[in-house]
C-alpha cells in the first residue's frame, strides 16, 4: 500500500522534525515522567496542581509526538532544482521593477519562515516561481495586486 503524500520538506527540514521528534522521546518524555512519579509521591492526586500540571504537559508533549511521527511518514523529501528549473529546495534570486535584489529559499509549508527568506511553495511568491528558470519573468499573484519579477538565480 502506497503512503499519501501531503507534505513536502526539504531535506533540512525533515531532520529538523526528526531531531525534534527524538528530543521529545529521549529529554521531555523522561522529564514529564519523571514530574509526575514526584507529582504522585506528594500524596492526594485530587487536589495536587504539580500532578495536573504534568499531566496536561504529557499531554501536549505525546500529541506533539503524534503529530511529528504523522508528518515524517507523510511527508516527501524534495531534491531541489532539476537543470536550474525551480522546485522546493531551490534557492532563488529575484529583481523586482525597482532592481532591488531578494533571495528565498522555496520550502514546503511546514518549513516556512519569512524571517529568514524560506518562502512555501503554496505561497503566492513560491507558486508563481515554481517550474520557472533563470532569466524568466514572472507574475505574481498576490493579495494586494499583480506584480512582476525577474529570476536572476537559480541554485
């Protein structure tokens, strides 16, 4: 049986979720265990706030869990440019009508940061450049307009 597709990470990415997913089982999960045999040993669970606060932290912690552990087996590691053309994983360099210069890295969704220029391939920006290469113009359909750019790099 064929696993479904849904997420698409760049290989950083997915050992981002990974080493996240391993420091959940091997620090936090020990840690919050470890809470609540002490949450326990204070005596009356009924009225005893370490032991709910424990509890509701294992809580977030095992859905945590849940959910990385769903998006690893979900998830397809791209390979970035195919003969400069742009796909996830790509570095891009664009110039805008004004020539000013920008550089993003095209990221899956679970991957986007604008802070540091990783735009998602299901942004405006990401699928107007997706399957572009160096020295096409592009249009951009965004929120608050059409606008131009043109694809200096690709890496």
């Amino acid at each position: 049986m064929k696993k479904e597709l849904s997420l698409i990470l760049t290989a950083d990415g997915y050992l981002a979720l990974e080493e996240e997913l391993n420091e959940l089982k091997t620090v936090k999960r020990p840690e919050i265990i470890k809470a609540l045999q002490e949450a326990r040993a204070q005596g009356d669970l009924s009225e005893n706030a370490d032991y709910d606060a424990a509890r509701s932290e294992q809580a977030q912690i095992e859905a945590k869990i849940k959910e990385l552990e769903y998006r690893l087996e979900h998830s397809e590691i791209a390979c970035g440019s195919k003969k400069g053309t742009i796909m996830v994983g790509s570095i891009v360099t664009v110039i805008d009508e004004y020539g000013d210069e920008d550089t993003y890295r095209i990221v899956g969704s679970v991957e986007a940061d604008s802070f540091n220029n990783k735009i998602s391939n299901e942004s405006p920006l990401g699928k107007a450049l997706i399957g572009h290469k160096e020295n096409d113009d592009v249009t951009v359909e965004a929120p608050n307009g059409q606008y131009t750019l043109k694809i200096a790099k690709v890496a």
